[in-house]
C-alpha cells in the first residue's frame, strides 16, 4: 500500500495535474490505482474542509471519512489525494501569516488528515513558485471570487521578499510527522513532470498520462487595467471578473498579471534560487530538479 498526498500549492497547475491524471483513471482503476481530485475531496461523503478546521465539530463526518479513506488504502495498492486546500484556503485572512509566513495553519491540517488516514508513512508531494509570481497569480486567483481589488489590500503587510517556501516544508513535516516529501519548482514542471508522475504512479501508469491543454487560464494584465476602469469601491466584483477574463484572455507569457514591481521579482527570484538549496538539503525532502541542473 502506498499513500501520496498532493498539497499544490494554489497555482501551480494542480488542478491542470488532476486532469491529466484523471484522463487516464481506467488505467489507474486497473491497477488498484485510486486518484481522489478536488471535486471528490469537497464534497460529500469525502468532504475535508470542516474535518481539516476543527474535526471535533463533526464526530459522525469524522468517522465516515476516515472509514472510507482507509479502506480505500486497504483494498487498494495505491491511494492519491491531490487538493491544494489542504494546506489551507486563500483570502479572508487564512492565507497569508507573520513573517513572510503562507497558510498558517497547513501543518496542523495536514496532522489532522494524517490521523484520518491511520499513519504517517506517506510522500507528500509540494509544488514551489517564485514568490513574487505566485503572489501575483493567488491574488488574480482572489479576484475572481469578490476579493479585494488592488494588491496592497491583499497583502497588507505582507512582504513578498520574507516569503521562504523551506519554512513551509519545514512547518509540514515537523507539525504533520509524514515519513517524506517530493517537490518541485512550478518553472520545471515541464521539466520534472515525468520523474514527478513516475514517483506518484510508477512509470507505466505515468506514461500512460496525457498532457492535456490548460483549461483554466489566469487574468491577463489587459483585464486586470480594465476591470479597474469599471470599478468602484474595493472589492471586485466576480461578475466583472468573468467578464474582463473573456474579453481580455491572456494568450502568451506577456500577457501575464503585473502588479509588483519588478525590482520585487528580482530580489524574490535571487532569494528563491537559495531557498529551494536549503530545501533539497533538508532530511526527508527531495527536491526535483529541472534536466541539466543539480
């Protein structure tokens, strides 16, 4: 029996991921295989959201989804969750912590799912993203769901330079136990995407994984101008939201959302780089590298 968990993080292709993956759910299925996506993991009988926040709140819940998981695990040679809100949600205050900290609360959720599944001899697996960039993308992300409409106020004071990705891992596996953990850089994914799969599915199952096209694409900066134009007050507005991704689609990289200043990409970027060193020096973790490098 192996168990994988895949946290994400926010933006950076799970769910494209999850597609491809579920593209090829009859092969998996054929090979005890088991692949639990978002959809399935937010909704009954294997919702996780109230059981991740405080799983006294729901005893009977509880118990039904822990009997299902591990039974799944029991009957089956592998099982998969992959939900990026296991670490936590974004916006309303649960995102972003002190000192450069992201999702304050993702290692004691993590624990609490552990428990469901009856041990902590299970990989996890993490995806890490220039922190400028991912800030920038979680808060196009926010801005589709009515939240605020300007990057100051999603930040607050949050300094986009504190983030370090190695605090998080570090905060996931000390607070959650789990035996290991696989990562990678969100820019190598093309890269690592089969050593990833490999790991996950083994290599005639990854092989066996389309790479389909992305079908949810981000909010282009063009949409982003726009939607400020035809706003009022501080918040955006889903409907505009919708409205300015369709008229305005982000087609090429240049088209991408910038709303910090470069001289914050730069300085994110070098931190980054060294970051994601202390990272795959760390006991326990493996860092995926991109072909040509480390």
């Amino acid at each position: 029996m192996g168990l994988f968990v895949h946290l994400g993080v926010h933006k950076t292709a799970t769910t494209h991921l999850s597609d491809c993956i579920l593209a090829a759910e009859e092969e998996l299925l054929a090979s005890e295989v088991v692949f639990l996506d978002a959809e399935r993991l937010r909704h009954p009988p294997l919702s996780l959201r109230g059981l991740l926040s405080d799983p006294a709140a729901k005893p009977r819940a509880r118990k039904l989804v822990r009997d299902i998981l591990r039974g799944l695990a029991a009957e089956h040679r592998n099982l998969i969750l992959s939900e990026e809100q296991i670490v936590g949600r974004l916006g309303g205050g649960r995102f972003l912590g002190a000192a450069g900290q992201v999702y304050p609360g993702a290692g004691q959720r993590l624990s609490r799912l552990l428990d469901l599944l009856g041990t902590r001899d299970v990989t996890l697996l993490l995806a890490l993203r220039s922190p400028a960039d991912f800030l920038t993308s979680t808060f196009g992300e926010v801005l589709r769901h009515d939240g605020p409409l300007r990057i100051e106020d999603f930040l607050g004071d949050f300094d986009p330079v504190s983030l370090r990705w190695s605090e998080l891992v570090a905060r996931l596996m000390d607070q959650s136990g789990a035996a290991r953990m696989v990562c990678w850089r969100y820019e190598d994914l093309a890269s690592v995407r089969e050593d990833m799969l490999t790991i996950l599915l083994g290599a005639d199952l990854a092989r066996a994984v389309p790479d389909l096209p992305p079908t949810r694409v981000g909010l282009s900066d063009a949409g982003y101008r726009a939607l400020l134009q035809q706003s009022s007050g501080q918040q955006a507005e889903r409907q505009k939201t919708g409205a300015m991704l369709r008229a305005h689609p982000k087609r090429t990289a240049s088209d991408r959302l910038r709303v910090l200043p470069q001289a914050v990409h730069d300085a994110c970027e070098r931190l980054y780089i060294e970051d994601c060193a202390r990272i795959a020096a760390m006991p326990g973790v493996r860092l995926l590298t991109a072909k040509g490098q480390g």
